[in-house]
C-alpha cells in the first residue's frame, strides 16, 4: 500500500524535467497519474515505464496553450478513473531575453504557456473539484519571481502573475473544497536552457546548470510531500533552491 493509493493526479510537462520526476514519484507512492505534455513519444514512453514497474499511469497529448486539451487531460482521468484528486502544472518555458532585446514573440510565448496554460487547468479541473467537494491545485513557479535579476523580467512576470494568481483562487475557496500550493524551485537540472534564444544567456544559463543545479526528484519530492498532507492542512507556497544559489 503506498502513501498515495487513493490519489489521482494529472500532470502537465510531464515528459521531462520536473513534470516526468514528479509522476514517477508519485506513482511509485501509489497515485494514478495521467500525463500530459506535446511529445507523444517520450510521453507513452514514461506510462509504460510506470506501468512496467507496477504503477497507474495513462498518457494524454496536450499542449497547454489549447484550452480544450486541458478539458481532455481532466476528462481522460475521470473516465479512466473515476476522478481527479490533484492537478499539478508543470508545463513552463524560459526563452529569457533582456527586454532590450525585444524578442516579443518570446514574450508571448512565455504569457501563453506559463500563465494562460495554468488557467486554462484551473478552467477545466476546477468544476470537477467543485463537484467532488475537494480538489488541489500544485502549480510550479519558480524562484525567479522571488528574486527579480537581469534577462527574466517577463519569465519572473509571468510566474508572479501565477503566484497572486494561485493566492487569490485561495482566497476564494476557503470554504475547504479548493487547495492551492506553488512551489518555487531554483536552478533544477532540466531542458528549461534549451527555450533560450540568446546565446549568452543560454551559455550562462547551461553553465549554471552544470555547476549546482538540483536533481529534478527534489522538487518531485516537495511535491509529494505537499500532496501526501491531510485535507485539512493547506501547504500555500514552498521555494527550494539548491544551498549555493545566490
């Protein structure tokens, strides 16, 4: 029996990085994961890791900009299912400019898939959790929003417009149907250097990388962590960084 049997959890992202760490997590804690993410390969490849060793997992290509792929990964759990317990997004891009620069098309980019992607989960999971009478939203942010720097003015924008986003969606479902928790992770070994279209940037940002960056199973394991709490504690916000971050 593990921690989570009586979980189900979607997952934007979740064909790599932080996305993927945190459903084999997850699944191997005994939750039922549904995967979302564009790359249908690496995606049907991560359900049938998890199922070979035992675990729940279905796989729903989506891309967070479309709303309706949202309503379809929420619709896939319930009727694969039953329902759905947790909806983590995980879904985010980086390409990281000076604003100089005026690489707008990135701007946009980043606005569609780390703020209106997270809406459009809470569009489609948030009925399902309203009619089930509970429901929790774990959104990844990112420490960037909590120490502003050169070159992510709009990425950190787009991740403290989820932040107040995430507090207000608390603030009005304090009738204890509706749970919300953002994580912000620091540097974290993942793909989020390759969005980057400034080589500078991109070498700096790899350099980092190379140096400290966490293995994404820490923030999975914050996630679980957050998931694993009784109903009644609500765990709102939580940054991990690694130690030597500045």
């Amino acid at each position: 029996m593990g921690s989570l049997d009586d979980k189900v959890v979607a997952i934007t992202g979740a064909s790599s990085g932080i996305g993927a760490a945190t459903a084999r997590r997850l699944a191997a804690a005994g939750a039922a994961v549904v995967l979302g993410a564009r790359r249908t390969e690496r995606l049907d490849a991560l359900a049938e890791e998890i199922r070979a060793t035992g675990g729940r997992a279905a796989a729903v290509t989506i891309d967070v900009t479309r709303a309706d792929d949202l309503h379809r990964l929420v619709e896939t759990a319930r009727s694969t299912y039953g329902r759905l317990d947790v909806l983590v997004s995980s879904a985010g891009i980086g390409p990281i400019s000076t604003l100089s620069s005026r690489r707008s098309a990135d701007w946009e980019a980043m606005v569609d898939v780390n703020l209106r992607g997270v809406l459009h989960g809470i569009d489609a999971a948030l009925p399902v959790f309203e009619e089930q009478g509970r429901g929790h939203f774990v959104t990844i942010v990112s420490t960037a929003g909590i120490k502003i720097v050169p070159t992510m003015a709009v990425y950190a924008g787009t991740k403290n417009a989820v932040r107040t986003l995430l507090e207000g969606l608390r603030q009005e479902s304090t009738d204890g149907r509706v749970k919300t928790t953002a994580i912000s992770p620091g540097y974290v070994a993942t793909e989020f250097g390759d969005s980057v279209t400034d080589p500078a940037i991109r070498a700096q940002v790899g350099q980092g990388m190379a140096e400290f960056a966490l293995d994404p199973d820490a923030v999975a394991r914050t996630v679980e962590f957050c998931v694993d709490q009784p109903w009644e504690v609500e765990i709102g916000e939580l940054s991990i960084r690694p130690t030597v971050q500045g």
